[in-house]
C-alpha cells in the first residue's frame, strides 16, 4: 500500500498546500452539500482538545452552558437592526416544513406548497437575537445578574467562496452571550474573554497573537467595541482567531430587557458576546504546518506519541508488543496521550508517513534489535531529529522533548511573526512592502472611515486592529498626511 | 424572595406536574420559536454528563466522533426510499439564502426571491443519507473497516404538537453509523450499542429498562431490525429512551458503497446506526420525579450535595464559611460534585425549595449552633429524612448516603416497573388493563401487521418491543386467537 503523492510545497502554491494537507491528513473535506464541511476523525479530536480545554476556562471563570434554538424567526431577527443588515445577505432561510411525492416522478419528493410556513425561520447565523428575546424572560433584577452564558453550536452563514475550515457554510462555534449591571463590569468581561483566547491560543495552540481593537469599520454587526486576537499565517496575511464584543446596551434595548436595580430603579442591562470557531483549525494548519504536513504543538494534538512497531513475523510482533505494553503503562500513568498502531494491514513506512502528515509531535519505532539494544528509536516532528533513547530514559526524554516541542513551535512563529512586522512612514513603502515581504504593516492612521477604505481599496489590506498594548506616538497618516496619534496594524486577511 | 406557588401534584394532572417541573426546576422552557426548547444552564449541565459519560463507552468500544453536515440535499435525502418516505412529513426546509430589505417598510426584511436555491436542502432530521454519501469516498476496501464513527448533533423534525424534552422540532442526540464487513459483525454492533445504553441509562440515569426488539410497523424507517431500551414513566406510558438499528446492506447498496476483500472480491458493506436524545431527560423527570420536584440519582446529577449557610450577620457567615472551606477540600479530593450557594440575595428557605426542586441529592446545611455541635444536618432528597452529622464521619455519610440514594431510587423504579407488567390473555381483560393500571401488557401475539393496528386503533396501545430475554411459549394471540409462540410487550407510549 503507497501512499498518494507528496504534498504540494508551501512555496510552490500556499493555498493549494493548504488544501492538500487538509485531505491528507484526514483533518475535514467538503461535503456532499455546497460550502459545507465534514470534519473527520483527526480533525475532530483536535476540535475536541480545543471544546474542553476552553471550556474549563469559561467554567472556571463563573460561565455555564446552555442551548439555545437554531432557528430564528425573521422578525426576532431584525430586531437589532445593525445586527440584522450585517447578516441578512448571508442566510440560510427555512420556507416550508414538509415534503411529499412527487407524483409525477416515481420515488422522488418534492417541497409541499401546502406546508408553507407563515413566518420563515432563519438559520441562526449568530445567537444574539435568539438569546436575547430569551434574556426578557430571565433578567428581572439585579438579583439575576450577572448572567453569563456559553453555548457550543452550529452555525450557518451563507458564504459565496468557500474554504475548508477559513469560511464554511455551516461552522462549528462557541458563542457567549452575557449580561451585567454595569458598564464596566461588562467592558470587564470582554477583555477578561479576549485574554481566555489569546492565552489559550499562544499556550496550547502555539500560534502568538496580538489582541486589539477593531475599527469601526471592520467590528462586530451590532458591536460597540469589538476586540479580537489575530495571528500571522506563514504566508504573510493574518488571521482573526478570535473575537470578543462588548455590545453596550443594543441588544437589550432592541430586546427590552431591563432590570430593577438594588436602589429600586429600572435599567437596560449591558452585554457582550464573544466566540471562537472551527476557523482556528486552519489557524493550527496554516501557523504550523510544513511542505511534509501538520505540526502539532503537543498541547493539543489529541495524541503526543504514536507507537509503531516494526516486525516481520509473527514471534517478532509477540516479543515487540510486550516491551510496548510496559511503555503504554508509563505513558497512562504519566497522562502521556498516545496511539499504538498495529495494523497489520500497513507497512512502517505508510505509516510514518501518515503520521509525519498528520504532525503527531513524536514518532516512537521499536523493532527487534530495539528490544535487544534495550530502548526505542524516537523521531520530533517538528525538526525530524531521530535518537536512540534507552528504556530507563525514555518517560523522561519524552516529557522534556514534548515540552521542548511546545517551545519551540511557538518560538518559531513568534520569531516569524515579531520579524514581519515593518513599519511603514509613507504609502509607497506601505505598498511595496505588502507587495514583497508582507505581514503587518505598523503605520500611521488619521482614523477616518474613508481612509481604511480608500487603502482597503487600493491595497486590499485593512486594518487587522489598533493593538491594545501600543504606545500612544504622533504621526502624520500614511495614506492622508493628517495627523494621527498611534500606530495601527494593517495586513492581508483571511 | 418568595417562591412561586407550589408545583401539581402528578395524580391531579401529571402532565401539568412534567411541565411545571421543567420550568420550576430550571431545565428547560419553550423558546420564541414555534417548537423549539431552550435547555436551560441545569438543564444542560445534566445532560452535559448524559454527554461525556457515554461518550467514554463509545470510545472505549473503539468509535470516534466526527461532524457532518447539518443540511442534506433532497436528491441525496430521497435516495434510500424507506428512510425518507419516513422522514419526509417532518422535513424543514431550506429554499433560499439570502434576506433583503422590505423597500415598502422601514427596518424589515423579506426574503430576496433572486436567492432561490437551485436544490432544496433538507435540515437533517438524521444523518444516514450524508454520511452514506461521505461512506462511499471513505470505504474502498476491507482495511477501511470497521468504520466506527458517533456524532453529537442537533436534528429537525417538524412536530405538530410539542412536549419539552419528549418531543420538539430541534432537539440534540447523538447518532452512530457504522460499516462492517460482515453482518455478523453489524449485528453484533447493533446489540453491543444496545446493551451500553441499557447499562448506562440503568446504572447512571437509574431507570430500569426493557432492552427488546421492535416489530416491523415500529421500526426505524431504513432498518432491517430495530432494537430498544424501553422504560416506564409513573403514569403506566412507556417511554423509548434509545434505539440502535442493524440496516443490513439498505444505505450500503442505495449508496453503492462496496469494498474490495480480503479474498479479491467486491461486496456491499453492512451497517448500523445509533441514537439516544435529549429524551432521556423527560425519561429522567417522569421515572423519578415527585411531587416536590425532581429526584437525580447522584451518578447523574450535575452537583450530588449543595451546601447552604444558615446565618444572620457578616460574623456568622465568616465563621461558618471557614468550616464550609475544610469541607469543600474533602469533597474535592474525593470527587464529589457539589456546590456552595452562599447567595445573600435569597433566604435558605428559597434555597431549600429550589434545590428540592432540582432534586439535587443531598442538601447539607450549616449555622453557628451546628458549629457549636461540630457537625453539620443533611437532608436527603429522596426520603427527606434528616440528620445531624458529626464533621468526622461527614465523608463517609455522604458516601455511603449517595451510594444508597443511587441504589433506593433505582430500586423504587425497578419495583413499580415489575409491579406493572400484566399478563393478559384475553382481549377484554387487555382494555380492562390498560385503562385501570396501565403499565406494560404482557400477551401473545399472532406477529401479523393488522393486528397489530387493530390493537393500536381499538386501544391505544403499541407494541413496545419484544422482549429480548423473553421464553419462548405456546399461546393464542389476545386479540385474533390465532397461535403464537411468545409474548409481546403492549403499553401505551410516549
């Protein structure tokens, strides 16, 4: 059994490398249905690591789970009218709600124009409106604050151009949706969200991110604020991992949700929602991966080792599988995550490959003279080094290497990402820049609308974020000359 | 803070007494979408545990999860006939994807006529269709097999009349499909899965169930053979709580997936699919719930104790929450779920009540003077005996205690569900039944379809399953008198 061609080098066509890794490490496909995914196995144990581990921080700082309808009546939906206009050419609208023979073709079906609904039903693009009108029913006092609220769902959002795991029809998300009595408390929650998602992606992912702000222009349909986290694909364009939104008092004064305060008044409740998605899985591929396929960062990869043993008979395979149940042991005890492929029906050599695709951050091989030689043979992933590790060694070789992985994954695109930073003083710089190197651009912004535009125009970069940690600076606008105060971060985006 | 009058009692109107319970209890309510629920944080957080627990056994017997598709598109929907012949008077359906602004009225959108879909798309009310469709790029040869695959999803079927939990247009479950060679090897998937959600639901959920396979007019549409679990709810209706389908080679052949063998052949392969839902939550109010609230068995239970503090001013509760601290550490260390409400904004009676509600476990409160005794009182939400427990016996109370609650409620199950199994062998005597103590009916049956249906027409009843342990016996069936060798089980159903 051989396995298919190599990979297309990164180099040689980026976003066909992007998809042909995808397909060969089992990770998603499209599906049967335009614009729409099946995440496979892989992919889906990696999305689980991500699922738990954010979870436990969402749990860990007061939120609960919950789950609401996917489906949004159309005059919930408009409720929040900016909301409403930034999603309404995206939506996927249920019309009728039966089917029944087609009574001219044998064995088909055909929509039931009796069974129209009165009222069409939107498939929920986000859950604002929904939890929302929700919301009315369950804050009555300050008593019911603050109340906050995570759900893991599906979501639709009718993309024309569509790609693996970037920009999907339907995606997998979490979105929280919380309430507060304050102003500040609720700016509070919003940051406190954004670093939950830079810290998550920076120390489990591996991928370093920069949190900012978004302009106007470019935040959340229904946001006052918008803050995101964005992270440097090695081809030179960014990508928003992440986003948290303090969405001020919109929500709950389209929705009417006031509560009574504890001095005996009545108010509009403040809110944020915040959400990460399956786009993060791309994040992993595009961050990470080389021309031989994924690396994993051991943190999240859903096994740190894979086990493969190397045999010809049967005697061979009996002798190896013992000194490999005394590994696996070790490895249990350790919370080591492994996998031990025996099958017989694959050569070692397929399956190094494979899992060489699949970025597994440690390949363990033991064959006969192995065993004689007391230890295992064990190859990184990430820089392909091969060494001879004695069985008395070999917990303590693994655990400083998987920690040493983790590093070095991440000091990787970090030195990638600080070096493709450039700032820029003037729009021809700026151009030529993001022509040849680029990466995020550091420049001067005078703030309008009409400028981001006009560049967004010109260039196709936009402003990715004004970052939250830079330094206030006078400037003149790389684009108008007018004056401006800080620098932003302008890119190609995904 | 008063709570709200108290909940109807089951014998007035048990239907009343469910859907009083959901609200009272928190679990769930109608969302503003005709149909649709919304779960609740508790809720949500049981079913959470209904989640990862069976979730563990799926993986442990070698299955892994993945993610396909919420949408179907109708040709591949109607391509195995009996499947969406079932199906397809349920179907939601999605026809455009697009929303534009209503020109005649300010702020409202309709949908955009231009954006009709040129295929409809089914909003899957189960998987089977898209996952044959993804089978047949997966399977090409016996290595590929067995293909053991779970999704957690949520599914559509369009109910006209609604009940939370028990039935609703969107509701959440998982679904496993499965391919093997042989279907030695289906069938024996089939039962294998059927058997885990007997012991699950039984030994965690504590409902004693019937683990049987269903006649021909109950199957699933598709299957070849349906086998179930099915429970009595405390109104003598039995409820379906989980069903696993061996499909033969029906999705394998109207999606022509066939694999190479070993021997150089070329055959359909064999399949079963799998689901238990959010259903078993209705299971979980109706088999254990009274007329104070629900009553979890602590295995299932989101938090097995809540402790309350009983104090008066800000030096009591420093007092009492430096005892509550050293309490809290026992628990953590040896896994016992709880949770502190020290909520100053209700009194402890209101807590008391909503716990008993929530039909949390254990109830453990404390004041100075139980400080003074060195203990602490706890409640069970079973029995509602109380009693004083000293600090140095507290763990083991409460082991102990949660251990007996776990086997007491699942023994009171377990006795009115034998109580309440009636052999019967005449017809008049099965009307007579079924109105009076209702429950199961156990009787002969002649195994034709009319009877069946003239059964179910006259009564009311349906066949629930055929017993999987039953002996077989010669008989006479109760309603045609024509010979039959073993008895069914009849109930009416949820």
């Amino acid at each position: 059994m051989k396995n298919e061609k190599k990979l297309t080098k990164r180099e040689e066509n980026y976003s066909k490398w992007y998809n042909e890794l995808i397909i060969k490490a089992s990770l998603a496909e499209n599906a049967a249905v335009r614009g729409c995914m099946v995440i496979k196995p892989y992919g889906y144990a990696i999305w689980e690591r991500v699922q738990s581990l954010l979870d436990e921080k969402f749990k860990d700082t007061g939120h609960k789970n919950a789950y609401f309808p996917l489906f949004v009546p159309k005059s919930l939906f408009e409720a929040e009218e900016k909301n409403a206009e930034g999603f309404a050419k995206e939506c996927a609208v249920v019309t009728h709600y039966r089917l029944k023979k087609d009574e001219s073709t044998k064995n088909k079906l055909i929509v039931d124009p009796e069974a129209k609904l009165e009222e069409e039903l939107i498939v929920r693009p986000t859950s604002e409106a929904i939890i929302w009108k929700t919301y009315q029913n369950w804050i009555k006092s300050y008593r019911d604050l603050p109340l906050k609220i995570n759900q893991w769902a599906n979501v639709v959002r009718w993309e024309m151009r569509t790609r693996l795991f970037l920009r999907t029809a339907e995606f997998l998300w979490q979105e929280g949706h919380t309430a507060h009595a304050t102003k500040d408390e609720a700016m509070e929650e919003t940051l406190l969200i954004n670093s939950i998602y830079a810290n998550f992606v920076e120390q489990v992912m591996g991928i370093p991110v920069i949190q900012g702000i978004k302009t106007e222009a470019e935040q959340f349909a229904g946001a006052e604020k918008t803050y995101c986290i964005e992270a440097l694909m090695q081809d030179g364009k960014s990508l928003q991992a992440g986003t948290s939104h303090f969405l001020g008092q919109n929500f709950s004064k389209a929705f009417n949700v006031k509560y009574a305060t504890k001095e005996g008044g009545l108010d509009f409740v403040w809110a944020t929602s915040w959400g990460v998605s399956t786009r993060l899985m791309g994040a992993l591929v595009m961050a990470h991966g080389d021309d031989n396929g994924l690396v994993l960062p051991p943190n999240i990869a859903p096994f740190q080792v894979v086990i493969i043993p190397i045999y010809k008979s049967k005697e061979d395979i009996e002798k190896i599988e013992k000194e490999v149940e005394a590994i696996k042991d070790i490895f249990r005890e350790h919370n080591i995550r492994f996998e031990y492929d025996d099958r017989d029906s694959f050569t070692p050599g397929y399956k190094f490959n494979e899992y060489e695709l699949k970025g597994v951050p440690i390949r363990i091989s033991i064959g006969l003279r192995d065993i004689e030689k007391k230890g295992v043979e064990i190859a990184r992933r990430d820089t392909f080094e091969k060494m001879f590790v004695p069985k008395e060694t070999l917990l303590e070789t693994i655990k400083t290497t998987l920690d040493d992985i983790q590093t070095k994954v991440f000091e990787k695109a970090l030195n990638f990402r600080n070096n493709n930073i450039t700032q820029v003083e003037n729009f021809d710089d700026f151009k030529e820049i993001l022509n040849t190197k680029g990466g995020y651009i550091s420049a001067h912004w005078d703030g309008t609308r009409e400028t981001e535009e006009t560049i967004k125009k010109l260039t196709k970069a936009t402003i990715r974020c004004i970052p939250m940690d830079v330094q206030s600076e006078q400037g003149k606008c790389v684009y108008s000359g007018n004056k401006s105060t800080q620098r932003v971060l302008f890119a190609k985006a995904y």
